[in-house]
C-alpha cells in the first residue's frame, strides 16, 4: 500500500470516528472508524505505526477538540499535540506485538485500546474526555452493561465490532470465515441489546427529588467583569423567585456567584435572605480561599450549599462546601508543578486553584447528593466514589461558557450519560449556558434546555436504589485488561530483544 493510500485511510477513520461523537446522533460510524486504520496499520515497523498513530492523533483531537480555542488556543494547542502521544504509542505497541503474533496481533487490539483509554485517565493530567464508549450514548439499550463493567469495557466491545468487520472484509473470499464473523457482529450487538432492554424495563425508585435548576445564560465577559457583579446575581435571584412550584433543591451553576463569596457579605446575605424566604436548599458554584499565614492563601473552586434558616450566630455558621477535587490541568492549576510550574509563563489563561481533598456529601431533607464540578463528571472513577459514600442523587454545576456555540456543550453533558448508568444514579445538571438536564438511573435524558437561553427547568429525579458491580468494583474491567495488554507487550518485547541478541 503507497504511503498516501495509507494516509487516506488515516483521514477517513479520523472522519468517521469524529462524527461519531455527539452532538451528532451517528455513533453507529464508530462501529466502522477503525476498520480504515487496522487496514492502514497492516505490517507497518514501529516508527512508521509511531508516526501514523500521531496523525492520526493530531487530526481527530483536532476536530473534536477545536472547541477549547475559545477558551485559550495555547491551551488547545498543547492539548492536541500531548493526547496525540498516546495513539501515537498504541500503533507502536501493535507494531510490536504484530512481530510477535504476525495475523493474530489484530485479536489483541482491543486490549491495547483499553490501556490507552485508561492511562490517558491516570494522574492529574488525565483527559480522558475522548473514550469510544463516549459515541454511543443516544444508543441506550446497547451500553446498559456500563453498569457491570464500565465505560471502558464498552470501548472495548466497539473495538471488536471493529476487528470483526475488518476480518469480514479481509476474508470476503472464504464463505465459512465470512458466516463466522458475520454471526458474531450480530451476536456482539444482540446480547447488548436484550440485556439493556430488559434492564431498561424496570421501574425507577418511587422516591423523587424535585429540583429547580437555574440556567442564568451569563456571558464570560459580563460575568467576569466586577462591574456587572450585582447584574449577575439580579440574574439568577430573579430567576430563581419566578420558580413556579415549591422544590427540594435549587441549583445554581459553577461560578454562579463569580467571586470569593465568603468575603462578599453583601451578596451573601442576599443569598441567604433568598433561601430562607422561600425554604428551600440552594447550591451553587464560587470561588474559595483559605488563609495559610501571612500574605499565603490556598484557592479553590468551590460549591456552597445554603439550607434554611441554617446560620446562627455568624453568617458563615453551618456552610456545606465541596472544594473541586479534579482540577482542569493546564486551565485551573499546573499539576506537578516542581517540573512544570515554568508553563505559567506561558499565557495559557491558568487560574492557581488547589484541588479540594473531600468527598462531600450533603444532607438534603429528602436524600443526601454529592456535587461535580465541571470536568469531574469525565472521571468515572471519581464519580463512584461519591456514590460509594451514600450519594442518593447526583448534582453536576458547570460553566461550558467558555466553548461558544461548539460540539463541547454537547459532548460535556452527554458524559453524564454514562456517570448515571454507571451507578444507576440520577444526576440534575445545571450550566451556566447550557446544556442543563435531568437524567434517571438508565442514561436516559428527561428534560434538557437549549444553549445560550435563560431557562429554568424543573422536575424529579427518582433515589437511588442499588448498589451497581461497577460502582462496589470500579474498574476491575480496565484494570484486568491493562494488565493483560502490559504482559503482553512484555513478551512481544522480550522476543524483539532475543531475535536481534
């Protein structure tokens, strides 16, 4: 195959996996994006399948992640090229293992996909905001087993749809090979599909929670601007006073109040006088700080939980709040930053918050939630363990101002998705520009807003009731298949190192 029939492939499957994701409602595409790059991967060396990888890499985090450039192009940029480093080392890895196990390497791809999506959630530089499993949440009935073994493990079954059509193709000759690989298709989609129609039978838990969310719709460059500072809080006041029944819990979102609200009595008070007087519980988002000692302070993103009539003898007494805990790297904090603090330097628009240590649960009268800020819905991991701790519903706040009008709004909300079918957990989702929304134990969205609108939705969402495998074991499943992908690499390594001894 000439270098730009291979390139041409490359294209191809970066285009097909890209529409694949939302807001596009055509995850099926997924099913065959990866059939082009096995086709352009074929006895390719190591630094060929290197380079190939990183293109590959380059080009489809490039259209799926063009949406940061609003926020910051530095940062985009740097994101681009890191993550690119991660598909980059997959094809080489293959490469290795295809001298080793010659045809057969393609049975093990779908193990060094895994490996590749669960390292690139690792440590505080994860990302792991492009996972295949990602595509296929307008198509609830197939990833219903999330619940069992997570949304790794659905990346995993993708790629082998992948594989098996590819062997299709390559053995469209032989009728026997071609029935074999045509029935397991059909059997990777069947046994999905049955199983997630039977669980998607079931009744929810009668006990509900009935939210107000507030999508206050505030432009960054009014809500960053102090003088506007009373204008975004009449926003959100006004909007929550014309909720037109009475609810369990009102949600703000991130950065709702967009100042250090601990020392803003004034506004405060306001929110403060606006719970009591309507008796019902509000979160939303601010920024927090902690003194250290003399002219020291640690910074937090933060969110503040206000009940009625809480506060005593000070205005502070009795405050819920939840310090983030998973910071954006490179946008919130520089993580490591004995080696990397010099990218501060850099104008990538970093704010220098502290990741918050806590995993806070609040009492709300009718059940107790734990709150994801922003990003924190990406790690599924990070989501589990809140569950864990006795969360009966979920609370996610964001501020996806940042993106304009782009795929980001869209790919951000629909991550929560998989969170919920995880854990069989409702979450309430409220952002500042949208996308706000409801969403039940199964993934299945009850009510959404549009974006870049003021809205108000309200609703119930229903306790949870369960205590899912994935949620008790977390990710046995990536974690056993990583494994296997590691011993695997070894041996293919160990035997490249004995043949040129």
């Amino acid at each position: 195959m000439t270098y730009k029939k291979t390139l041409l492939l490359i294209f191809i499957s970066s285009i097909f996996l890209s529409l694949s994701f939302p807001p596009f409602p055509s995850g099926f595409l997924a099913y065959f994006a990866l059939v082009f790059l096995f086709f352009a991967l074929e006895d390719k060396s190591g630094w060929e399948s290197f380079k190939l990888g990183y293109i590959w890499g380059l080009i489809t985090n490039s259209l799926l992640l063009y949406w940061i450039t609003w926020a910051t192009f530095p940062g985009v940029l740097g994101a681009i090229l890191a993550l690119s480093f991660y598909t980059a080392l997959l094809f080489l890895f293959y490469s290795w293992i295809q001298k080793s196990f010659k045809e057969k390497a393609i049975f093990l791809m779908p193990f060094l996909w895994v490996l590749m999506e669960y390292s690139r959630s690792l440590f505080d530089t994860g990302f792991p905001w492009l996972n295949l499993s990602y595509t296929q949440t307008y198509y609830l009935s197939l990833i219903q087993h999330a619940s069992l073994i997570g949304n790794y493990g659905v990346s995993f079954w993708i790629v082998w749809i992948n594989l098996l059509i590819f062997l299709f193709i390559k053995n469209f000759g032989y009728p026997k090979k071609v029935l074999t690989y045509a029935v397991m298709v059909f059997l990777l989609f069947l046994i999905p599909y049955f199983y997630g129609k039977m669980v998607l039978n079931q009744k929810e838990n009668s006990e509900k929670i009935s939210v107000a969310l507030i999508q206050g719709n505030i432009p960054q460059d009014i809500k960053w601007d102090e003088k506007f500072l009373d204008y975004n809080f009449k926003v959100f006041v006004d909007m929550t006073k014309r909720v037109s029944q009475k609810v369990d819990l009102i949600l703000w979102p991130e950065t709702a109040a967009p100042c250090y609200l601990k020392a803003e009595p004034k506004y405060f008070s306001l929110i403060k006088s606006l719970v009591d007087s309507l008796q019902t519980p509000l979160i939303l988002g601010t920024n927090d700080y902690q003194y250290i000692e003399r002219g020291k302070y640690l910074y937090f993103n933060s969110a503040f939980y206000f009940m009625p009539d809480s506060f005593t003898t000070s205005y502070q007494d009795n405050l819920g709040v939840y310090n983030k805990i998973h910071l954006v790297p490179i946008s919130e904090w520089v993580p490591y930053s004995k080696v990397l603090g010099w990218l501060y330097k850099i104008k990538f628009g970093i704010s220098d918050y502290t990741p918050g240590k806590d995993y806070v649960i609040f009492d709300n009268p009718k059940g107790k939630f734990a709150t994801l800020i922003c990003f924190e819905a990406v790690f599924p991991d990070l989501v589990r363990k809140f569950a864990l701790r006795g969360a009966d519903f979920l609370v996610n706040i964001t501020n996806d101002g940042w993106w304009g009008k782009t795929s980001g709004p869209f790919q951000h909300a629909q991550i929560n998705v998989y969170r919920a079918i995880e854990n069989r957990i409702s979450i309430a989702r409220c952002a500042n520009t949208g996308v706000s929304m409801l969403v039940d134990p199964y993934g299945r969205i009850k009510q959404k807003t549009k974006i870049y609108v003021q809205d108000i939705l309200t609703g119930k969402i229903s306790k949870r009731k369960e205590v899912t495998f994935y949620t008790r074991y977390g990710d046995w499943f990536a974690k056993g298949v990583s494994l296997v992908s590691v011993l695997i690499l070894a041996y293919s390594i160990l035997r490249i190192v004995r043949r040129k001894m």
